[in-house]
C-alpha cells in the first residue's frame, strides 16, 4: 500500500496528456471499465485492463467506495454504485436540452416530430422531443421506454454491436410484437441491422404503431449510445420522402455528435 504522502503526490501529479489530474482520470477510467463490464469486477481484472498496479487500484477504489460510486460487494468484488445513478439522470436530462435545438432543425426541415433516444440498459429511453407543426402527428413522451427491436432508434443504436451480444440483449428481452410486422425472432433482427449498416439509417415500417413509419440515424462518437429520429404518418413518410429526409438526418447527427464533444454549452 502507497504512503500517505505518496498518495497525495500521485493525486496532484497532472496528467501529462491532458494537463488534468492523473488519480482524476483514472478514476473515472476505472468506472468506465466497470460499466464496460456490466456486473462485478475483480481488482486483478480491472489490473490487467488497466495496466495500473494493484495498490493504486486499491486505493482509487477504496476511494470511490467512500463517496458512493463503487460499491464492494460481500463476495469483495466491486459493483457500480448507486450515487452515478443521480449524475446519470441529470446527465440524460441536459443530453436531452442540449439536443433540442438540432431536433427542432429536424422538424424545420423535414415537417416531421423529430426524437433523441439513448440506450439504458437493455431498453431504449427517450430523452428529447421537438413535435411537428402538423395537426396529425407523432407525440413520444420523454422517458417513455421501450425495448429496441420495434423501434427505429433501436435498430440505429444496436447496429453497432456485435450480433452475439444482440442475440444475449434479445434472450433478455423477449421480442413481443407491438404490431403485426414488428419483428420477433433473432434472425430477422439480426437481418434488419445488416440493412442499418448497409444503408446508413434504420426504419421502423408499422412495427412500433400501425400507421407511423420511423427513420433513424446514430449520433457518431456520441459518450453515450445515442439516436435521433424522425416519425410520422406513413403517408407522408413515404419512400419518396425517405430519401430526402435521411440526408437530412446524417446531417444533423454529425453536427449533434461535433457539439457533444466540444467544451461548454454543446448548443451553439
């Protein structure tokens, strides 16, 4: 085990990469690793990702565990703590405001509600709407969840994972129909997100709700699996329409994506 006064040295040593506080990003390293992981890891385990030596480990995590975000579990394994879930809700929120302006430019420009989406967990959450000026239109309500195999955002968002852990994500799920074309096996799902991948945008056609068709698109490099969208009658979100409304799409989840990442206030 370090010395105090070795611990306090290491905690005030910048960062070389970064000018920031090296025991800081660390430790928030550690707690992404654990989310990587998604259960119960071991101080060896995180050792070997990490490349940190076992006593700097031991004392950032004794750390964490102190204030709430790291919990050590009977078995000595350490688990997530239930103070992130505060940080996660407020950071969804503010996701979410951060967001509207580029959805607003959705509906300006393609007539349509347009939605942000993440994924929490095996569901998908939304966390930003902006409706359309249209008398008949589509209305999510913010923090509705739903699971993500009828949804186009689900489909944005699974795309990028690797098919084995679609098929654990499904198993965990189940896949009832919200319609009768929703798809319900883990084949054909599996197929659909061979097409996102292709085409560079996902559809929901009457899976979700009979008579709104979804066009959805990821959010590139978002720090959370993130999907905007678009939803309308499917007589106006017809093929036609989807060609010029995708371009649109991509357009704007770029754009979202460069001001996620940016310091400040993302919403410029």
């Amino acid at each position: 085990m370090p010395t105090p006064s070795a611990s306090s040295t290491d905690a005030a040593k910048p960062a070389a990469a970064s000018g920031g506080v090296q025991s800081l990003e660390r430790a928030f390293d550690l707690l992404e690793r654990m989310a990587d992981a998604g259960g119960e890891v071991g101080l060896s385990e995180l050792s070997v990702s990490s490349g940190l030596p076992l006593p700097t480990i031991h004392r950032l995590m004794r750390t964490l565990v102190s204030c709430g975000y790291v919990r050590q579990q009977p078995n000595r394994r350490y688990a997530l703590g239930p103070r992130l879930i505060r940080l996660g809700e407020s950071a969804s929120r503010l996701l979410g405001t951060w967001a509207r302006p580029y959805l607003a430019r959705l509906v300006e420009e393609t007539g349509e509600t347009a939605n942000m989406a993440l994924l929490d967990g095996d569901e998908i959450v939304y966390v930003a709407q902006v409706p359309s000026k249209h008398s008949m239109r589509m209305f999510t309500e913010v923090g509705r969840r739903v699971l993500p195999h009828s949804t186009g955002v689900g489909k944005a968002l699974l795309a990028g994972f690797p098919p084995d852990e679609v098929r654990s994500l499904l198993a965990r799920t189940g896949m009832p129909a919200a319609t009768e074309k929703t798809l319900t096996t883990p084949d054909g799902f599996l197929a659909a997100l061979e097409d996102v991948r292709r085409l560079g945008y996902a559809v929901d056609d009457n899976e979700q709700e009979i008579g709104v068709r979804c066009l959805a698109v990821s959010v590139p490099d978002s720090p959370t699996a993130a999907a905007i969208s678009i939803s309308g009658p499917a007589g106006r979100v017809t093929e036609e329409a989807t060609e010029k409304i995708v371009p649109v799409l991509k357009q704007v989840a770029a754009e979202l994506s460069v001001a996620l990442a940016s310091s400040g206030n993302p919403a410029h």
